[in-house]
C-alpha cells in the first residue's frame, strides 16, 4: 500500500474544496454588518453625554437621519462616522473626534502573537480593532498572518463586501513581496499596489489584509531566499520595508476638521480621507514562531502577547519568548535596528475566575512582572461561544434572544476595559476609564471574596 497518504491526501483535499464551496456560499450571503446602534450608544463612543449629543443632533441639519426601530432611532458605522466629522468640525481638539494621525507621526503597528494556539490571538486583536474605530474613529489596516485566516473570517461576507479570499487574493505574503518575479527573486512592490492589497470591509476606513492557505507559502519563500540570498537583503526585512514603502507614500494629509463644507459633511471627502492613509497595523499571528512571524515582528512596533493561564501555557509562553529573544539577538549582533520601541505587553486570557490556579499565576505574573502584564485581561465566557460561532465580535453579535443579551453585555464591559487597558499604554492620555472601572469592580469583588 505505498502512497496511500498521498492517495488519502488527495482524496481527502478534494473533498474538503468542494466542502469550502458550500462554506464560503454561506459565508457571502450572510449579511455582514445588522448592527446599528442607538443615540445613547453613539454618545459613549463619542465620548460625549447623551443630552449634548441630542443637542447637537438637533441644532445640525446635516446630522445622521438614522433609522427607526420601533421608537428607537439608530445609526450605522457610516453614520457614527458622519457625527465625528460633524462634531470635529466645530470642536476645539478635532482630533478627539477623529483621533486621526497627524503629518509627521509615527505608524503604530500592533501584533497580536504567542506561540500557543487557542490563546485568544485572533479575538483580542479583531475586537481590539473594531474598538478603535468604534471608539476613536481611527483607520485601523488589520493584516492577517494565519494562513487559518480566523481573524479574515470576522471581516469577510456579505453583500458588497469580499467574499472569502481565494488562492487569487493577495495576502501578506504578496505584501512583503516574497514571491519571485521575471526580474528578481522577489518582488518590491510600488506603493499603490500595496494599497490595492488591502480590501474594504464594512467598517469605514477599516481595511484588511486577508489570510488563506496559501499564506503558510509566506515560510517556504523565506527559506528560499535565506538559500539564494539575493543582493544580501535581509531575511527579516521583507515585511517591514513593504510596510515603510507604503507608509511614506501614504502619509496623513486631510485634518477631521476639513470634511465639512456649508454645514455639511463632503461625504466624498470624507470617504477619501478614510481611505488614504492607517492610523495603525494590526497584525494577528499563526500560532508560530517562524522565519515568517519573525518578519511580522521586525515590522513591529509593538508586541501584545494574548496568553492564558493554566499552568504549561507558562511553559509556553516562556519557549516562546526565549526563542525569540534569542532571534533578536542575533539580528541585533548583525545590524543596528530599532524593534518594539512601542509598548509591549502580556495579556492573561481566559481567565476562570472561579479557578484558583488561574487567578494565582495571574497574582504570580502580576508580582513577578508587574511592568510587562496588563492589571485587565479576558475572563472566561461562555457568552462568548455564540458569537465566535458566526464569526462575530461582541461589538457586532446581536443575540436572538434577550436571556443571551446580559452575557454578552458583560463580555462587552470586559472588551472595552482591555482594549482601554492598551489604549492608555499605545496612546497615553486618550483612554476612557473603562480599564480603571473594570479594575476596581475585580479587585473589590475579590476583596469581598476573601473576606
Ligand atoms: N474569554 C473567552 N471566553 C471563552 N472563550 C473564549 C474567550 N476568548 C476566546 N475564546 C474562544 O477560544 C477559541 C480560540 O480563540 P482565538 O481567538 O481563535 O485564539 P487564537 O487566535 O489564539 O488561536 C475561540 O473559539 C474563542 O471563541
Ligand atoms: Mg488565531
């Protein structure tokens, strides 16, 4: 019976195409974005009190009409946008409306890795994504680097919307330009092909940088020009040069207060300033640490490392983080480079607050290395299942039935207390308080918990 994996692979690959065919129908007819939100809603994204934001509604012509559901009157994402540019335009700090990179400041870009699967990765960074813009407005570029493609997943479907990414779709990989080419063995693409790389999905300004199976080619590459090494580029540099490649040819240039005209917000206007630069990268990683993933770092100006708690996830975590100290180490002793000079942090996840061993290595961690571990992190839900079924953050996730909606609340004030948690470190002075909230609800309650 010799080959008989092979026959078996094959076999067994051909039946699992035919089965994407049916997935990635079901997947393009769903309809992505339901969530609308209310006034009340817009006002905490806002970051303003529900009475001045009626106020404002009613002293502006041009502010969002809004929907109807019963005597609710709720907003898009497109709408929600349409506020910020209204309010930028009359306020004192536009960019409190549209926290929106001024010219001249740095690209933020933000991974999301552990070695680990099953630690979060992929839920912490889309949910932290969408927070952002929910939160600040901000033109996140999600990228992909799982050829799993989960964090693709929560982004993708939906009428005029891209329909899961196929062998055809460029991913990271194209992005760094690992391929080869008729003229070099690899690929320096131009500026604006990099920005044609990076799909709308339905979150304004929102772009993603998709994953597929195809991704996992991202390694081979490498090794081959590890191989060939062509003209001495560095192995580790792909990623990172596309990155600044595109950033200096895509600089801010429209201020939130330039989008309205005669009362109005230039719709146009606005849709083009979404679009012409990122305001931060998210990267969400392959449960790896290859040849890959270490590109994804060196083009990295933070690391957030999403990690739960039992006891040889520590074990891990600590494989994880000698193996690549000891890859920077050997970049460092080649070539001056500035890695992670952003903050960089760990993040418990999953945390059973009803698990004694949980909540003592948390304790242990937060002793041990009070600098490097986040004080917020994700407890356990089982809210959260429901969701993460269809691919859908909280943020977006509208249960069927009320008895479902509390669960999900509480997953909410979580989210936002990480994700406020992270802000503070990556942007000081532009967080909410939901991390501060968050800490002293926890804290006490185990306080009362002791006692
Ligand atoms: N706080 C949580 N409570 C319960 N389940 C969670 C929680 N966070 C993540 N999960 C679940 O754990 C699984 C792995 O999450 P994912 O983000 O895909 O991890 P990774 O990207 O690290 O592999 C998913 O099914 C997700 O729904
Ligand atoms: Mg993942």
């Amino acid at each position: 019976m010799s080959g008989s994996l092979e026959q078996f692979l094959n076999d067994l690959s051909r039946g699992l195409e035919r089965t994407m065919v049916a997935v990635n129908k079901e997947l393009t007819l769903r309809n992505r974005i339901q969530r609308s939100w209310s006034m009340r809603q817009c006002a905490r994204f806002l970051d303003v009190s529900y009475q001045y934001l009626t106020k404002f509604a009613n002293s502006h012509t041009d502010f969002p009409t809004g929907n109807y559901v019963g005597r609710e009157r709720v907003f898009t994402l497109i709408e929600l946008m349409h506020m910020r540019a209204l309010l930028a335009a009359s306020a004192k700090k536009p960019y409190d409306y549209l926290a929106w990179r001024t010219p001249g400041s740095p690209l933020p870009v933000i991974s999301f890795a552990s070695q680990k699967g099953g630690t979060a990765k992929s839920l912490t960074a889309a949910h932290f994504a969408q927070y952002l813009s929910l939160h600040y407005g901000m033109r996140v570029g999600v990228m992909d680097a799982d050829p799993q493609s989960t964090i693709t997943l929560y982004f993708v479907g939906g009428e005029g919307l891209p329909a899961m990414p196929d062998e055809n779709t460029a991913t990271m990989v194209d992005f760094a330009g690992l391929f080869q080419s008729e003229e070099s063995s690899w690929t320096e693409h131009d500026a604006e092909t990099l920005d044609t790389f990076f799909l709308k999905t339905s979150w304004p300004g929102l772009r993603l940088l998709p994953a597929h199976g195809d991704t996992s080619e991202g390694e081979i590459q490498i090794a081959r020009l590890v191989r060939e090494n062509p003209s001495g580029k560095s192995f580790y540099r792909y990623l990172r040069d596309s990155i600044e490649r595109w950033r200096d040819h895509h600089v801010p240039k429209t201020a939130p207060n330039d989008l309205v005209e005669d009362g109005k917000v230039n719709r146009s206007k606005l849709d083009s300033a979404l679009h012409e630069t990122l305001d931060c990268i998210i990267i969400d990683y392959q449960p790896a640490l290859t040849l890959f993933q270490l590109n994804n770092v060196i083009a990295s100006t933070s690391l957030i490392i999403p990690q739960t708690m039992k006891g040889f996830d520590i074990a891990t975590l600590s494989t994880f983080v000698t193996g690549l100290l000891g890859m920077l180490k050997h970049i460092l002793a080649h070539e001056r480079i500035d890695i992670g000079q952003g903050p960089n942090m760990l993040l418990p996840t999953i945390v059973q607050r009803t698990n004694e061993q949980d909540l003592n290595q948390v304790s242990n961690l937060l002793e041990n290395c009070p600098a490097e571990i986040l004080p917020v992190f994700y407890l356990r839900s089982d809210a959260i299942a429901n969701a993460s079924d269809v691919y859908q953050s909280v943020y977006e996730y509208e249960p069927d039935t009320p008895g479902k909606r509390k669960g999900i609340n509480r997953f909410i004030t979580n989210a936002d207390a990480v994700n406020d948690a992270i802000v503070a470190r990556l942007w000081p002075g532009k967080e909410r308080g939901y991390a501060a909230a968050w800490m002293d609800n926890f804290y006490e309650d185990d306080e009362e918990d002791a006692a």
